[in-house]
C-alpha cells in the first residue's frame, strides 16, 4: 500500500538551516532556488532534470508554496540581489 504524503510535510523551515529559508524538506534545496529556476522561465519538469533527487511533488509543493507566499520570496531575492550588487561595487576599486 503506498503511503500518503500531506503537502505540508514538504516544505519545512528550520533557523539552523538556510539562515530560515523554506526549504523542500529533507534537502538543502530552498524555495526561493526553485523560485528564481521558475522566473527564468523554467517548467516544473526541467527544474526536475536539473535537480534530479527532487521528485516532483517536491518541485510543484515548492511552487505552490512560492505563489501562496510570493511577496515575501519576491522581497528575499530583492535584498540579495541589493547584496550581492553592493558587493561588486565595494570590489571594483
């Protein structure tokens, strides 16, 4: 008999992991990754074939959980592209 899986046992946040990112449980993969895999124009099967011990449930219980909660993502990724870009500029000289 297959065992039932509850989408919320696959998302998991832990302050230990990530610095706190939602992740797919069990893995080091965060939901922003597979967001910004997604933003680039990425279908669910092709961010599947380049993460391949992600199945998909995993890939679509990431996105699901990327558009219930897209603002705070959007923000995440925002500040580390802010980051990252104030980081070239104190590098360039």
């Amino acid at each position: 008999m297959a065992t039932d899986i509850h989408l919320g046992n696959l998302i998991e946040s832990s302050p230990d992991i990530r610095k706190g990112r939602p992740c797919i449980a069990g893995t080091g993969v965060t939901v922003r990754r597979v967001a910004q895999w997604y933003r680039l124009g990425h279908g669910p099967e092709d961010i599947a074939d380049r993460v391949g011990h992600l199945s998909m449930a995993q890939i679509y219980a990431a996105l699901a959980y990327y558009h219930a909660n897209q603002e705070a993502i959007e923000a995440d990724l925002a500040e580390e592209a802010t980051t990252a870009e104030a980081l070239e500029h104190e590098h360039e000289g």
